[in-house]
C-alpha cells in the first residue's frame, strides 16, 4: 500500500534531451586538464572496489575542509545535496517547513517525504522574501530552506530577510550550492549558531558525477544528523577521485569559475540586446529570461535547432520564462544565434 502522504508528490525530473549544445543542468563547462583526469582515473584503477568505501571519507572531508576553510569537525558529507536537504527535513524541528517558491524543487519534496506540511510562500515581485507573506506562517513552522543564490530566480535574497526570520525561531538552512559565483555566504553565522546550517556542493564547479554534497555547522548540530546517516554513502570512487582533484586543480577551479563568471556577464548584455527578451540579473551560473511568447514554444523550438535550456514557467511567478546555463564562449554564441532565429520565427 503506498503511502497517501506521497499520492500527491511530483517527483523530480531534468531535462534529457540530445542536442549539440546542453546549457539545462548548471553544470562547470569547462573540462578538468587532461594531466588531472588521467591521475584521477589511475588512482581509480589502483581501487579495490570489491572492499567497502571509507564509511567516513576521512581523506575527502579532509580535502573539502580545506579547499572551503572549515574544521573537518564541522563538516557531513551526502550523496549530493539531495541526501543532505532529506536528512535536514528529518532531524530539525517538528513542524511544518517554509519554502520561498520558485526554488529548487527538492526541498519541497523532501518536506513531503519526511512527513511534514510545507508552506510555500511566493517571493515578492524582486524575486526576494516577502516577509509581510511570511509572517502568516509564522506559528506553523520551525524550519526554512533558503536557495543563495535562488535556483532558477538566480538572485541572492536580501540578508536581512533571512536573519529576521531566524530571530522568530526559525532554523534556517541556507543551500549555497552556487556559492563559486557569487561569493557570499553564510558560513560565520553556521559555524556559531545552533540554528543556522550552510548546504554547499562540488557539482557547481566540475564534479557533478561524483555526487559530492556537504553540509557545515556547529558540531553538536552535525553529530545529531549524522545519527541518520546512511552508512557508506559516498562511494570509493567518488571519494579517491574527489580528493585527488580538490588537492591538485584547485587553480583551475577558480579559473573555470572566474571565465563563467565573465561569460555569464556577457551572455546577459546580449541577451538584453534581443528585441522582447527580458533578462534577470543573475549570480550563479545561469541565467532567468522571459520572452514574449509561452516557454514551453520557445523551449521545443530550441530543441528544433540543437539548443537544450530549460522550461521553468510552470513555477510560480515565472510565466514565460526559461533558464539557460552558461557555456562555453562557443555554446552561448551558439545559444544566442538560435534564440535569435526562434523568436524571429515565432
């Protein structure tokens, strides 16, 4: 018999299609230098992958601890993110769950798994929190998930919003799993508080394969999740891999990171060039834009030309609207050509 807490649960989907040029998935563009990928796979095969993983990952909490400037103390490591966002959902507070929509479609299913209500509350017209909303949904919750920058908004919220509610007695978790291309955080406050955790990833910087999701806080918060922690959750593979390539391309990280950043800029000014395209600032590694006509046409008509992005208007507030990741120069100049030729089909 199937749980009626979940008949009504969506479950999550990406967008699979084959095209010349995928910008769907916010994935790192660039590939990791050759010298670095061959170690890495030399280092896999020396793996005895009939044993066991480290259930603790000792060598890659070590690496991450470093590569983010945390105590290894202070971190859990998860099955990507997705694991990280289910256990929070199962360990902090009891009672329903406050979810800024649009955003990331996993905190909302992860709430309805863990047996919780969620109560989604629309952003305001700046794509920021709108606290006046917020406030009818005070005594129902104890728990909210914060996407900085917001996934597919690409905006960060306002501080300020944030840390007000979690002067109301709300356990905030802030998802900085595009953290590389903004640059702010709140780490400081999750490494003091009892009530604040900080999500970050390395999916967002070249290692979305490895499934590489870290959570950060106090130790007492962290000992308590790890109670839940499902034994030998990040693989042997992943872990050797991993820790060779955040000792040794950290360099190229930031480079990679620092071109995205560059193009992302640029990908906006041409976009804003394009008669009818309303573009949102971002500060992640995509971008949100509007068109004129419905998403889901400018979407199929892309497929057409060999261009994969993303069909977000079916979230609140984003009625006609798509997320493009950012590419490679070639790709986005690609991209841009064909959004050109689509809109001037339409």
């Amino acid at each position: 018999m199937i749980n009626k807490k979940l008949e009504d649960l969506t479950p999550y989907k990406t967008e699979t299609t084959r095209c010349r040029v995928r910008l769907s998935s916010n994935e790192l563009p660039f590939e990791l230098p050759e010298d670095i990928i061959y170690e890495a796979l030399r280092q896999v095969d020396e793996t005895k992958i009939r044993l066991y993983p480290d259930p603790e990952a000792k060598r890659l909490k070590e690496a991450i601890a470093e590569f983010i400037g945390v105590p290894e103390e202070n971190i859990l490591l998860g099955n990507g993110s997705d694991e990280l966002i289910y256990y929070i959902s199962l360990v902090i507070g009891d009672k329903g769950v406050l979810i800024p929509v649009p955003t990331f479609p996993m905190y909302l299913i992860s709430t309805k798994v863990a047996g919780r209500n969620p109560f989604e509350v629309p952003l305001d017209s700046r794509f920021d929190i709108d606290t006046e909303k917020s406030k009818d949904v005070m005594g129902e919750v104890d728990l909210a998930f914060f996407a900085y920058p917001n996934n597919p908004t690409g905006n960060l919220f306002s501080r300020e919003k944030i840390n007000s509610l979690r002067e109301k007695g709300i356990f905030i978790v802030v998802d900085e799993a595009y953290y590389d291309y903004a640059k702010d955080t709140f780490i400081n406050e999750a490494l003091r508080r009892e009530d604040t955790l900080v999500l970050r990833t390395l999916s967002k910087i070249g290692m979305a394969g490895l499934r590489i999701g870290v959570l950060i806080g106090v130790k007492e918060i962290i000992r308590e999740i790890e109670k839940i922690r499902l034994p030998f959750n990040i693989s042997a593979i992943s872990q050797v891999v991993a820790t060779y390539i955040l000792s040794r391309a950290k360099d190229y990280i930031r480079y990679a990171v620092d071109k995205v950043i560059e193009e992302r800029e640029r990908l906006e000014r041409e976009m804003s060039c394009i008669e009818g395209v309303e573009v949102f600032r971002s500060k992640a590694n995509f971008i949100l834009f509007r068109t004129p006509f419905p998403a889901d046409v400018v979407h199929k008509e892309l497929i057409k030309e060999n261009v994969l992005i993303r069909d977000v208007s079916y979230m609140p507030l984003l009625t006609r609207c798509l997320r493009v990741s950012v590419g490679k120069p070639e790709d986005n100049d690609f991209f841009l050509e064909k959004l050109r030729v689509v809109l001037k089909r339409l």
